[in-house]
C-alpha cells in the first residue's frame, strides 16, 4: 500500500457504505500503482540471457558492444537506473542519471551516477547532470551501446537550455506556458527548440553509437517524440510550431528576447532543426516502452472485478481542463447511479490520462485535486466516490498525490463553512481538501504513467 494516509481517509467516511467504497478506491489505485512500478517494468522488458539481451523481441549481443553507458532522467529514473545495473552490474562502464531531488538517497549504486535535480522548476543541478551525460555520451564510438532512460518529468530535470539562453528565461518561459494551461505536447514542442539534447538531439549526438531507448511513457497515446521532449525519436514539430504555441497563448511578446530570437533564428533556417523521421542516426536507435497508463488503468479495472464490481474502462486518454472533467465524471456517476448505464451498481468506471489547469487565480492545488472538486459539487447526496491521483505522487506544487471525494464531501463543506465554489475559482483545490483532510498522499511514487481516476458507484 502506497497511501501513506489511507486510516484518515476512511476515517473520514461518514456512513458505512462510504467507507467500503473508498477503502476499495484506495486498493485499487494501489494496485494500478504496483502495476506501473518502473523497476519491475524494465526487468519484465529487458530480459537477460548469457551474453544476449532481449527487449520486446528484439535481441542485442553484449559482446557485439565494448563498452555500455547509461543515461537519461526522469521521475522514475532512479527505479529504473537500480533495475539497470541489477540486470547488467559491472558490464556498466559508467552512467548519470537525472532523478527527482532527494530521492537519489533512496539507491546504492556502483556504476551509474544518480544526480538529484528539482522539478517543474528548471535548476542548475539538472544542466550540470546533463553535462555528464554528454560527457559520457561524447566519449563514445561504434563500438559503444549508449541506454537511455527515460521517463515523464524528464524534460524538466534534464535541464538544458539551446545556447545563447539562460536558464532563467528557460525557467520563466516554462512556468508561463503551465499557469496558461498549455498541454503537454505543446509545452514540449517549445521545450525541444530551445534545448540541447531534446527532439532527437540526445541520439544524433551520441551516433554512431548504438542507443536503446527504454521509455516509461506519461504523455496520453505515448508519442514518443513528447515523452520527455523526446530525446532519442524523431521530432514532427518544427521551429514554427513553437512560434505558434507561444502566440496561442499570448507569450510570444512577453518572452524573453533571447527565447524569441532563438526560435526566430531556428524559424528562418538559421539554427538547425530538431532530428526528423528518416534520419540514418535512427538507423542506430531502438525505443522500447516498458510502462504506459493504459497499463495502469488496466490493472485497476481487473481489480476492481475482484472486489466485486461491474467494470468499465472509460479511456486511458483523458484530457481537458481539469475542472470540467471531473463534472464530466460525476455525470458518468449519476448516470449509473440513476439507470445502470454504462454498467450496473456495484460499479467501477476507470479512466487515465492527463488534464490540464488554467490558472486564474492564487490558491495551490493540482489537476486531480481540482477534477475531483468539479466531481465533488455533482455527487452530493449519492453513495458514490471519485478518487484521483497522479502517479508520480506528485500533485502541483504540494504535498498530495490527488484527493477523494464522495457525496457526503459537500456536506462536510458546509459544517465547516468551506466554500467549495470560492476555492475552485481561486485554484485553491489543495486548500479545500486539505482542510477536509482529504488529499491524497503518498510521496513520490518511483514511477509516473499520467494520472488515474477511480468512480465507485454503489446501489442508491
């Protein structure tokens, strides 16, 4: 159990019907959790034999190699850096791995260097990490096997700003592009033309030596390009494309001038373009994805069969803006509640997937604090709980991971004189239920496949 909250959580039920449903709801996010857990997704991916490594059918000799590096970043890197070096040990010539800061205490290993870097907010622990990346990256040849992990948050703790761009500006832009509530494939098609090793920059650098990408994906449909900004696949989007994002949003003015002059530069062929698909380095690079939210949503949909209800898996695609999901999802709730459709009570409907937040105001709370807010305000009255989680663990910038709601949440709110409309509108989700003691919590996580949203619906 990775709820490290969960006997307040229940304590908080105010019938017995309630507290069944979210005692299920806890176990089932935990075991979609267990189901995404980066070190047993790249052991189950990267299987070991003599001399010969096999990933998803297909086989690489490690005597065909001299020597055999490892780099990346990620939330999950530190899971995924420990599986590594467990399968392959002292084959590892050496590595440098970007993790969450702080966690990098959490491993003990001999061949591959884990530096601890902040996120969302660029710091210059992440660029200094990414130079001993491409220090190790830049010592290699043909005869050298370069692996990359890889993993959501990536972009961010692999820090590094496209020259002539302080990190600043990088870090400036970025926290715009969040508050406006720019989706993820838009926040990284920026990212990528203003960075170093993003958009397949990581892999042309290192050819002609040979690179396995391993990806635990936390973008909805898992393009590989987006994941992290990419830095081993093949990059669609264009200097232009990043121009584009920025006047949808109203920041071209307003950024930067070093931010506009570089992507001006890039626009009218002046700077070299991200890697594109056909590239013969690509001839040279295997991508692999080990762990994805479909994965995630699966599992919770076999266990939430266990337990005994009426499953239906929504879509593992979610997005919009956070808010009007969760309404969205509370009339999915209602409409079991009242007809059975799509599935009868005892109900469980799974989605995942990845909303945004357009920041208007001055409160502090996450995506899935606030879907389940918008949900909250639907559900009043019903035997119904809404439970939403991102699975880094990590929800905005506080210390929850999401939050649950059911239809005894608005009632709470009032005898204590909460006003659920107030904190909505403030983007104070957090506040909300923190002062219901009803976030969600349980550190960061090792992992992140985007985020999971459990509906119980119970006989009214």
């Amino acid at each position: 159990m990775r709820i490290t909250n969960e006997g307040e959580l229940l304590n908080n039920a105010q019938s017995e019907i309630i507290r069944t449903l979210r005692r299920n709801a806890l176990d089932i996010l935990s075991v979609a959790l267990d189901a995404v857990d980066a070190k047993r997704a790249v052991q189950n991916s990267l299987k070991l034999r003599e001399s010969r490594i096999s990933l998803n059918g297909v086989q690489l000799d490690l005597n065909d190699f001299s020597r055999i590096f490892v780099v990346g970043g990620g939330k999950a890197g530190g899971e995924m850096a420990d599986a590594i070096e467990g399968i392959l040990g002292d084959r590892i010539s050496g590595g440098a791995v970007n993790v969450l800061e702080g966690t990098e205490r959490n491993y003990s290993l001999q061949r591959i260097v884990l530096n601890g870097a902040s996120h969302p907010i660029l710091g210059e622990e992440g660029v200094r990490g990414v130079e001993k990346m491409l220090a190790l990256v830049d010592e290699a040849d043909e005869d050298d096997l370069i692996i990359v992990l890889i993993s959501g948050g990536g972009s961010a703790l692999m820090a590094d700003p496209a020259h002539g761009i302080a990190l600043g500006d990088l870090r400036k832009l970025t926290d715009e592009l969040l508050r406006c509530g720019a989706t993820i494939n838009e926040l990284n098609s920026v990212r990528k033309h203003l960075s170093e090793i993003k958009g397949g920059r990581l892999a042309k650098r290192a050819f002609p030596a040979m690179v396995v990408g391993l990806i635990l994906s936390d973008v909805v449909g898992d393009p590989l390009d987006v994941i992290a900004s990419g830095p081993t696949s093949p990059d669609s989007s264009t200097f232009r494309d990043a121009i584009e994002v920025l006047n949808r949003y109203e920041l071209w003015h307003d950024a930067p001038s070093s931010v506009r002059h570089h992507l001006e530069s890039g626009a009218s062929g002046l700077i070299e373009e991200t890697v594109k698909s056909g590239d013969k380095i690509f001839e040279r690079v295997l991508n692999v994805v080990v762990g994805s939210n479909f994965a995630a949503a699966r599992a919770a949909i076999q266990r939430a069969k266990a337990l005994g209800y009426n499953e239906v898996l929504l879509s593992s695609r979610i997005e919009g803006e956070a808010r009007h999901v969760g309404t969205v999802f509370a009339g999915i709730a209602r409409e079991i509640a009242s007809s059975g459709n799509p599935v009868k009570p005892p109900a469980a409907a799974v989605a995942g997937g990845e909303t945004t937040v357009r920041v208007k105001g001055s409160g502090r709370g996450g995506r899935n604090q606030e879907l389940a807010l918008g949900a909250a305000l639907k559900i009043d009255g019903l035997n119904v709980v809404v439970a939403a989680l991102a699975t880094d663990g990590i929800d905005g910038p506080t210390d929850a991971a999401g939050a649950i709601a059911d239809g005894w949440t608005m009632r709470r709110a009032r005898s204590l004189r909460l006003s659920p409309l107030e904190y909505l509108n403030d983007n104070d989700s957090h506040g909300f239920f923190k002062g219901l003691r009803d976030t969600i919590v349980t550190g960061p996580t090792g992992t992140n496949v985007n985020d999971i949203v459990v509906i119980l619906v119970a006989p009214q």
